[in-house]
C-alpha cells in the first residue's frame, strides 16, 4: 500500500506541468534550456533537447520529441510524436565513423559534421518523422507520417516516404504566392481575427484566396 502511494507521488510530480509566460511544460523532459521560445508553445512529456534551439510563437511540440542540434522551427507548426531532428551527423570519410571518448579520448568529434535544419509556418509534422542536417522546410509544408526528411522540402508540398519525396501540392501556384505575400502568422491576433472567415476557405481547385 505504502509503495503504491509512493508511486503516485513520484508520477504526479513527474507529470505535473509547469507553466511560464512562454511556454507550457507537461511531464519529464529535459535540455529545455537549449530551446528559446517565442511564446505560446506546448511541450509534453519525454522530449529532448540539445544544441542551439528556436521555436516560433505558438508552435507545438508532440511527446517524445528528440531536437539536437542547429534548429530554427517557425511560427504556428504542429508537431506530432516521436519526431527526431538531427543536425549532426558522424564522419564517414575518415577512418572510422566512431566519435565517442572510448576512443581518444573523444578526439575525433571534431570530425563530425554539423549543419542546419530551418522550419517555416504553418509546418504540420506527422508522427515519427526523421528529418536530417541541412534541410530547409517551407511554409506550409506536411510532412506525412513515418517519412525521412534528407532534402529541401517546397512551400505548400505534401511529402512522404523514406527517403521523402513529393506527393503533391496542397494549391495552385497562384494562391500559394498570395499566401506566402500575405503572411499571416506574423500579424498579430486582432489582425488575425478580421481574416478569420479566410481560414474556412476552402483553397481546393481555387486560383486566388481572395475568390
């Protein structure tokens, strides 16, 4: 009896969810002082943090997140779970790919190679992404569940696979310019409110939003 209720405490605190002005924390997860949030943004439980980090305003994490690395993840995204982003990757045209301190004392780290990964607006994030170093993410960009993410990913384009490749895109040319031009996530929410009616539009086979 006495274990079970020690059990809950431990669960309850474990779990319980700390909130800031910027930022709501469910959950254990760590490396949250590598993340610079811009507001608005929800993490759960079990993600991990390394590196330089920068998430935009009301941007939402899923559980069990594995952010390392040089990130910069825009405004307004939704990320599902176990998505991993690594910006970091292990030499392979040296001797060995083997860069922990077993061996030399971790002198060969310096080898690794260190890029970037930049994530646009309005980005959805399905569950168990992988995305890899040197990859830019455009605005409005899906990226379906279970895809590997190892090239440039267009404005408005579905991806998927592994590795991801273009399944279609979500608009005609032309309403994707007058969106990009329009930028809706960087107005702020009074604004945002007089476009409302914009947001239940539907864009389908349509060649302005303005239609």
């Amino acid at each position: 009896m006495i274990k079970k209720i020690i059990k809950k405490a431990i669960l309850y605190f474990i779990n319980s969810v700390e909130k800031t002005d910027k930022v709501v924390i469910a959950g254990f997860s760590r490396g949250i002082q590598n993340v610079q949030f811009e507001g608005k943004n929800a993490v759960p439980d079990r993600c991990n943090f390394s590196g330089n980090i920068k998430i935009g305003y009301a941007t939402t994490l899923g559980y069990n997140n594995f952010f390392h690395g040089d990130i910069i993840i825009g405004k307004y995204c939704q990320i599902g779970a176990d998505v991993a982003i690594h910006t970091t990757n292990h030499p392979t045209s040296y001797l060995s790919t083997y860069i922990n301190s077993n061996l030399f004392k971790g002198d060969l780290k310096g080898l690794k190679e260190i890029k970037k990964v930049s994530i646009g607006n309005d980005v959805w994030i399905g569950h168990n992404v992988i995305i890899v170093g040197n990859v830019t993410i455009g605005n409005g960009a899906v990226l379906a569940a279970g895809s590997v993410v190892t090239k440039d990913v267009p404005p408005y384009t579905i991806v998927g696979g592994v590795p991801a490749k273009e399944i279609k895109k979500r608009f005609s040319d032309s309403v994707i310019q007058e969106i990009e031009a329009l930028k809706w996530w960087d107005k702020p929410e009074e604004e945002l409110e007089q476009l409302k009616p914009m947001f239940f539009k539907d864009f389908a086979d349509k060649e302005s939003i303005y239609e």
